[in-house]
C-alpha cells in the first residue's frame, strides 16, 4: 500500500471549512484514497472515499488532484464533535481481497469554538 | 442500525492471565478484523478472518490465537498476558457482497489492562 503524509495537527474553527491534506505521491494507478476518522478512544469511523474523481457524502467531500498524488478532505461546515484524528489511507479496493487497514500518524483535528 | 458489538467493554487482568475478547460483526457481515491500539498509538492490524478462515495475519504475537465461528462473531484469546498487551482492542467487520470498495465498520472496542 502506497504511504501517506498528512500534517500531525490543525485547528479549525467552528462553523468553518476544515481542509486536511493527505500527500500519497507513490500511489498506484489501482488504489484508491479512503478517510477514516477516530474520536477520542472509539473506533474509527469511515468518512469517504475515491479513485480519482472527486466525492461528496453527507460527511464531507473528497478531492484528489489530476494527477493523483495527493487529495484534500474537506469538512464544510466543522463543529466540535468533529474534534477527531483523521487517517488518510492508501490502498487497492478490496476486492477478493483481505483489506485490512494500515493507519498512519493521521492528523489530528481541533475545532475551536 | 445495528452496530459492531464487543465485550466487555472493560477488563482487568494480571499478568500471566488470559483473556477472551468477543465480537459480534454486524448481521450479514462475513469478515471481520482485529485491530490493536497502544496508548498514544495509532490502530494496528492484527488479524483477519473471512467466511470462518483466517484471512490474513499482520502483527499478532503468537500468544494470541482467534477463530470466527459459524455464526459470524469472533472471538480473540490471549495468554501469558504482558503488560504491554495493555491497549484498546477494535474489531471491525464488513461484507464482500458488495461491488467494490467496502468500508469496514468498527466496533466501541474492549480496553484491556493488564496489572
């Protein structure tokens, strides 16, 4: 699985856009990008995911560049319960697969009131 | 919805004691996983299991075993327990029915502290 970069920490007001950044420059024409998130101590939750067109869900949106080295989460309009680790992830679709996740560092994710 | 279900919740043990984690995967889920978490650390794969086999293997001592049984739920046994077998343990499941990408859905995990 392709390795990822993502800043350790940020700060985001509430109620603005949160934009995290995820670099996976090593990422193979088959792999897809997914987002999951961890709220203090329970288990991570999914948010989305891509292979290279840009998503949108009820959670958040999901752009990743043309050329598919690295991609933005965005949370428009964060609040305090998004206060969370998020993991960037890098890896072929399950398929027949076992997809067993790898977490990285992540970036953790403060909203501030 | 119905969620991911483990327990306990919470569990004390001595070192030298063994523990059963359990989990039960959300209904028609076929493979579940096991994912361990050290404090200040970022989850890590265990062990996987599809359709009652082991699917996969990552950073499981060999002091650890699990199986999944025939009605989906997992179970992990750990022995000769450490204190730095103290950790949250996630299970998390998902289907392979579906086409495609398929999240995994995890559980509220079980906090295990060895003493």
């Amino acid at each position: 699985d392709a390795k990822t970069t993502q800043p350790p920490s940020m700060d985001c007001a509430e109620g603005r856009a949160a934009n995290l950044p995820c670099n996976h420059s090593t990422i193979s024409g088959n792999e897809y990008v997914y987002w999951y998130r961890q709220i203090h101590s329970q288990g991570p939750q999914y948010i989305i995911h891509g292979l290279k067109n840009n998503e949108t869900n009820e959670m958040a949106s999901l752009i990743i560049t043309e050329d598919r080295k690295s991609s933005t989460l965005i949370l428009p309009h964060a609040t305090l319960r998004d206060t969370a680790v998020y993991y960037c992830i890098v890896r072929v679709a399950p398929g027949a697969g076992s997809y067993q996740l790898t977490f990285g560092k992540g970036t953790k994710l403060s909203v501030i009131p | 919805a119905a969620g991911v279900i483990q327990s306990p919740r919470h569990l004390i043990k001595e070192k030298r004691e063994t523990a059963t984690l359990k989990c039960y995967p959300i209904p028609r889920h076929d493979t579940v996983y096991w994912y361990q978490q050290g404090p200040g650390q970022d989850p890590q794969f265990l062990i996987s299991f599809y359709e009652k086999m082991q699917s996969d293997k990552g950073s499981i001592p060999d002091r650890f075993s699990a199986q999944q049984f025939s009605d989906y739920h997992s179970e992990l046994n750990m022995s000769s327990l450490e204190l730095g077998d103290s950790a949250l343990y996630f299970c998390a499941s998902r289907t392979r029915g579906l086409a495609g990408e398929g999240e995994q859905f995890f559980g509220p995990g079980t906090r295990l502290t060895v003493l």
